[in-house]
C-alpha cells in the first residue's frame, strides 16, 4: 500500500515538474532526479532508500548530500539545490 502512494506522489510531483518518469537521464545527479528527489522529501517521509533505487541515484546518502537540508535554499515546495539555478516548481 504504501508503495503504490509514495509511486502515486511521485507521478503527481512529476507531472507538475513536468519530468518523464520513464525517461529519466542516465546521471546519477541529473537535475530533474535531483528536483524529484527534493519535492519528495519536502512533501512526504520518503526513504532516501527508495529514492535512491527509484531515481537510480547511487547510494542513499547521495539522495541527501544533493537534496538534503544543508544542501537546498528554502523550505518549501520552492527548495532547489544549492547554486543550481533551478526551483522544484520551476
């Protein structure tokens, strides 16, 4: 159950994103893995586990150091990486 809603978030996150989960770059630190990522740690409890396997980023740790709390400005749904010049909703 939890699955199909952390897959279902996604999906809305990555429609409203406007980023094809089925066509995903290839870079482990790709900008819209990254965004997704952020959006999903800002609006859910999601794993960095999941995350990581889903986006296919590399290592959980890799989901925080990119979109973690240290690393993005802002709070809300408007946090982006730092110094990457793009927000979740841009």
């Amino acid at each position: 159950m939890r699955a199909l809603l952390r897959e279902d978030r996604l999906g809305r996150l990555a429609k409203r994103l406007k980023v094809a989960l089925d066509r995903l770059p290839a870079r482990k630190s790709a900008e819209p893995k990254v965004r997704l990522a952020a959006a999903m740690n800002t609006v859910s409890s999601v794993s960095n586990v999941w995350l990581a396997e889903r986006l296919n980023t590399g290592r959980p740790a890799s989901v925080s150091s990119r979109c973690g709390g240290s690393d993005c400005v802002g709070g809300g749904l408007g946090t982006k990486p730092r110094g990457s010049g793009f927000g979740v909703w841009g």
